[in-house]
C-alpha cells in the first residue's frame, strides 16, 4: 500500500514570519495524519519553515534547485545549500518554470540528478496544456516528461521519486481534471515507469495529482488506484483549506 504524499505548493507567497505563522497553524491540524505532509515555501523562507517545521511530521520541500555544484551562477541555489537548512524535498519542472524561466526536460533531468546524488527527493512535475489535451497528445507528452526526467536515475532512487502530474490547464485556474482523466494520465505514468524500471519500481513510485485540488474533490481524486496524493498549490496557502486536503478521509 502506498502512503499518499501531501505538498502545498505555496509559490511567490508569504513572508518569512507568515511562513512561521502558517506552519505554526498547521501544525496542530495535521498532525494526527499518517501520510507525508510536505509544504514548500519560496527560498526566502526555507529557514523560517525548517526551524517551525522541527520535530513534528510536517517536511520542507524547495520549488527549485540548480544542478551545478556552486560558483558564478547569480541567483541560483544548490543541492546543498537545500540541504543544510534542512529541507528534504525539491520541486522540479513545474510548468510555471519551464513558462517563465526557460525550464526544459533535459534541465529538470539535471536537477534531478543531481537531487538524487545528494540526497533530495524531486518532485517532479509533468503535464499538459489544453491545446495538447485537445490535440490527443496528453499520454504521449507526460510519458515523455516523464522518460526524459529519470533518465539515468537508478531503480533504488526511482523508487524514491515523486511525480506530480499537473494538467496546465487546471493550475490555479479552478478546473479540476476529473477524477478519470487525472487517474488515466497517472495510470499512464505508472505504466510508462513499468516499462523503464519494471514493476517493483512502479508499485512503489508515487504519482501525484495537481490543478485545484480542494477540499471538495481530494477524497475522489486520492482514493483512484494511482493517484498516490496531491500536489497542492492556492489551497494550501490558508491552514484550514490545507488542512481539509491533508485529512480528506
Ligand atoms: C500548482 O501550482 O502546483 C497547483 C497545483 O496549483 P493550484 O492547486 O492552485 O491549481
């Protein structure tokens, strides 16, 4: 059985002592859950969230990461620098930055190399944009986001990946994929990790959901046999809309 894996993915938003003041919040309300809890905050506020976040169930997670060691890169920020606040877990690929910053697959299959060398489990996302959706190419383009992601990843780290599939078209825009549509595209990713690694990977690999998951629709869109949790990003700005998400059963 496969645990479901909650991430809030709270994008350019909160201070550092709003960041304080939400963890805070949340804390007492998730709690009593016995999946993974995982909010990401912008890196302004990796440290506020790692020091409220210590010693309770709630892990951190980065929206991003560059893939070289360190030097003349003027605004990025390393493997380790992640590492040494305490964060566990990094964002990769979401389309807002291979919109807006020029993300490729073959950059996001360097990060998560390089994630995975140092000891950062990727979240990586996949998906399509209405116009592929309408086009008929949805499988086909998740499956290929989601070959060239893991290429020259191991079965043993493969295992510890998490894939958000995130129909473009349902981000922050209100319209939840159904319930069908979100299992067929992560049944689809499923199998095309099947194909790569076999199925002890596959059973194993998370695959979440993303695209205006609420209270409303995460106890249908969780419970369909591979959609192994969410990828949360306006609902887990607010304690109590996250919260309602986290504990859906
Ligand atoms: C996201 O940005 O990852 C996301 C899923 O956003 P929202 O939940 O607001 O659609």
């Amino acid at each position: 059985m496969r645990k479901k894996v909650i991430a809030g993915n709270w994008k350019m938003n909160k201070t550092p002592s709003e960041t304080k003041a939400l963890i805070e919040e949340l804390i007492p309300l998730v709690k009593n859950t016995d999946d993974t809890v995982i909010v990401c905050p912008t890196a302004a506020c990796l440290a506020a969230a790692t020091e409220t976040a210590n010693g309770t169930n709630i892990k951190v997670g980065a929206q991003n990461m560059f893939y070289e060691e360190s030097g003349a890169f003027t605004g990025e920020i390393s493997a380790d620098m992640l590492l040494d606040l305490g964060v566990e877990y990094v964002i990769l690929g979401h389309s807002e930055r291979r919109q807006y910053f020029a993300e490729t697959d073959e950059t996001v299959n360097l990060k998560v190399l390089k994630a995975f060398e140092k000891g950062l489990l990727p979240i990586i996302c996949v998906g399509e944009s209405l116009e592929q959706r309408e086009q008929g190419i949805t499988n086909d383009l998740v499956r290929m986001q989601t070959k060239i992601a893991l290429k020259g990843v191991s079965s043993e780290n493969a295992k510890k990946a998490i894939i958000a599939y995130e129909p473009i078209w349902a981000i922050g825009t209100g319209k939840t994929a159904t319930t069908e549509q979100a299992q067929e595209v992560c049944k689809a990713i499923r199998d095309c990790v099947c194909e790569i690694y076999g199925k002890d990977v596959a059973d194993v690999i998370t695959i979440q959901y993303g695209g205006s998951v609420k209270a409303a629709n995460s106890k249908e869109l969780f419970e369909a046999g591979d959609i192994d949790g969410g990828l949360v990003g306006g609902a887990s700005l607010k304690a109590a809309d996250f919260e309602g998400i986290v504990n859906y059963k």
